[in-house]
C-alpha cells in the first residue's frame, strides 16, 4: 500500500498535469528560494516554478548545470517540503545522472514536475533530437516504474542555439520545422508538455501552436505575445523563466546605492 506521502506527491502530480490546458494557460511566476516560493503561493497561483538561474544563483553558482545536481535538487526539495501546492522543478538538462537515479532524486525532493531541457551544456551544443528522445522516454518509463506520475516538460532549444553559438538568430520561421520535429518526437516519448524558450515572433509562435496539438510552455517576456493572446492561440503554460530573479536582483543593487547617497 502505498504511503500517505506517496499519496499526496502523486495527487499533486495530477493537479499540476490536470491544469495544462490549452487556451486556459497556467501562470508560472518562477521562484528560486523559500521565501519567493511562499510569495508566489499567497499571491494566489496554483503552482510553484522554480528557475535554475535564481537557484544557482542563489546557491553562488552560474546557470547551466554550473552548480552540483545535488544541490539544485536539495534547494528544490526544501522549497517542496514549505508549500502546499504543487512543485515543478527546473532541472536542466538532468545533470548528466542515469534516469532512475534522476526520477528518485525529483521523487524524493517532492517534485511534480520537471522542464527538462535538449541542450548539452558540457558542449554547447543541442542534444540529438532522436537520443534526447529516447532520454525523455527512459525518464517517462523510470518514473512509471516507480509509481510516480511526474509531469515533464520537455525544453526544445532550437530558438536558443543561435544565442549559445554566438550566432545570428535570424528569422524564427526558419527555425519552426525543427522545434515541431523534437515537439513531436518529445511527446511521443512521454513529455506532457513542451516548451520551445524564446519563441516570440508571432508567425512563428502561431505556426508553432497551430501544428502541434499538444501543451505548450512560452516564456513571458519581451517581444512575446501578451497573456490574452497567448491564450487565445492556445498555449497552455506561461512562465518567467529567470526574468523576475534578474529583476529582484537589479532592484536589490539599486537599494544598496542608494543607501549610500
């Protein structure tokens, strides 16, 4: 019989999977300690996100798997264990450890759910779109095996690689049938949902959403579409990403010079 901790992860497993719909999308203000967790809950929303950035950050680390694995997952297990909503953890690219070992480490921090993301950091490069499929679907398969019905959701970086490779973005319609093609391959390993990071053009964030009938994740931000249209084209999840640890932070350094005026 299972224990009423496994229980309760596994409940709010299903309220977090259960709240990805498209048109109706779900608003992730990210968090990166405690304290930013208990706010983001008492300010009302049903879930809390963590931001690897602010984690690192707060940790004294640099983002992309710059700080250790175990720490990333004990920060985000401390943050699980203080709210009462469910938890959906950045967790990179999983930090180079074997699927099962992964899915017991997020089981055991109270994790719901995970952005998992198709960058290599080691080598800056975007991971194979088929390996990094099989990947998704050893950690789909480790988590059933472990009755832990953790929702994913699968970072298509192809958006991003231009930025990691110092390289001229272009145009993001030249880059739409590439982010569809790992979307689909993802889901079909088991992702609940995908998040193509920084899709922001409108013709290529509509093409995007029209041809991929599952959930999808955009950052909010600058260039993007506002919330009502966003939801109006169907996304299903908004989130910040690292925007409001880049903007506490900035709000942070101004009150200390003043303090000296």
């Amino acid at each position: 019989m299972p224990s009423a901790q496994a229980t309760d992860l596994s409940s709010r497993c299903e309220l977090l999977r259960s709240l990805h719909r498209r048109g109706d999308p779900l608003l992730l203000p990210n968090a990166w300690d405690v304290a930013t967790a208990r706010a983001v809950v008492a300010a009302g929303y049903p879930v809390v996100a963590t931001t690897s950035w602010g984690v690192a950050g707060s940790l004294g680390y640099a983002d992309d798997e710059g700080a250790p694995g175990e720490e990333m997952l004990a920060a985000a297990g401390r943050i699980a264990r203080q709210v009462d909503v469910p938890v959906t953890v950045d967790a990179e690219a999983g930090y180079r450890m074997p699927p099962a070992e992964f899915v017991a480490a997020l089981r055991a921090a109270g994790a719901a759910g995970c952005n998992l993301e198709d960058t290599d950091h080691a080598a800056g490069v975007l991971r194979d779109p088929g390996r990094q499929a099989e990947w998704l679907r050893a950690v789909r398969d480790a988590a059933f095996s472990q009755g832990y019905p953790l929702v994913i959701n699968a970072r298509i970086d192809v958006f991003l690689g231009p930025y990691i490779a110092g390289a001229d973005p272009g145009s993001q319609s030249e880059l739409v049938s590439e982010a569809l093609l790992r979307a689909n391959a993802y889901a079909e390993a088991g992702a609940d949902c995908v998040y193509p990071i920084l899709l922001s053009e409108t013709d290529a964030l509509h093409r995007f959403t029209a041809e991929f009938p599952g959930a999808v994740n955009i950052m909010y931000g600058a260039g993007t579409a506002t919330l009502a249209e966003l939801a109006e084209i169907g996304v299903a999840r908004v989130s910040w990403g690292h925007v409001l640890y880049l903007e506490a932070m900035a709000h942070f350094e101004e009150r200390l010079a003043s303090l000296q005026s």
